[in-house]
C-alpha cells in the first residue's frame, strides 16, 4: 500500500497548468520554488524574517512570501499562501501544497478508500489517491520535508551567542 500522506493531482495557477502538484500533509507550509513564481510572472514577494529547516536539518532563508494565489483544483479555486524558495528546479516539485491548503480546501482522507475529497460550500470534488499517485507515470523523485520555524529561533540563536561570549570571559 502506498503512503497516503502525499500525492500528486494536478492544478492550475492563471495559465499555467501544475501537473505535478504535490500536496503534502506533512508540510506545515505551501511551497513554491522561486523558478515558478517567475514563470507565474508574479512580480515581488512580501518579506518574511521566517527559517525553514529542511530534512537534512540544514536551513533555508525563503526569498519572501505571496500571499492569496488562486489555485484550480478541477473544478474549484482556492486561495492560498506560499513561501517562495529559492531551490534547484525539479519538474516534479516545483509546488508543494500542504496542511494549511488541504483546510482551506476543506479536504478530507478516506486512507481505507484512498480518497481525498476537497470541499467548496454544498459541493464536492473526489480524487482516488491510488490514481493520483500514478498520474503521471514518472516519479516523484527525492522530496524533502520542509518544516516552519518561527523567528524565535533568532532568538535562541543570539542567546547561544551570548552565552558562548559570556564563558570565554569567564575562564581563568
């Protein structure tokens, strides 16, 4: 059986047709990858004092946020929040939809049934998970988990400093 905590459906953004979005229910955040918000022709992101800490445990500084996108999912459109990225491009993730597009989404799993059903008022869209971990026939490839840390980690940081600075002096 294949993990029903991600898969890929396809969305559209304006005219530019996502076949390869991945949502991701362990991903805090919407990503986007800096290439294709320039490819969306989206002029500036807001800035953002945000960390991103990366599975690997290295961090990344997003390049900023854009904030109410209107993203196609069949028949539906909802807005949505990404941080932009800069990161290499790969055909595959180049957009990753997370916890908080699956809620405005309204979106519930079935993992017995492998079905994702987003909903928009009295209506409702179904996707087979199953299916749409198939489509498109190529894969997923590596995809890394991307986590949110609040700018207190700033904090924790220069505390850290402070406190590194403050034994030197203190050694005989």
């Amino acid at each position: 059986m294949k993990d029903p905590g991600s898969f890929q459906i396809p969305c559209i953004k304006g005219d530019i047709n996502i076949k390869n979005a991945l949502y991701d229910l362990g991903a805090s955040i919407n990503l986007m990858s800096l290439a294709m918000m320039k490819k969306m022709r989206i002029e500036e992101a807001k800035p953002t004092k945000m960390a991103l800490q990366l599975a690997d445990r290295t961090f990344k500084f997003p390049h900023g946020v854009v904030e109410d996108l209107l993203v196609n999912v069949g028949e539906f459109i909802f807005p949505a929040d990404f941080v932009v990225l800069d990161m290499e491009e790969e055909a595959n993730t180049s957009i990753i939809l997370g916890r908080p597009f699956l809620a405005t989404a309204g979106a519930i799993i079935n993992v017995q049934k492998g079905e994702l059903v987003l909903r928009l008022h009295e209506e409702k869209m179904v996707f087979n998970i199953f299916k749409a971990m198939n489509y498109p026939k190529e894969s997923i490839g590596e995809c890394m988990m991307v986590d949110i840390i609040e700018t207190l980690v700033q904090g924790i940081l220069e505390e850290d400093k402070f406190e590194e600075a403050t034994e030197e002096t203190n050694k005989p």
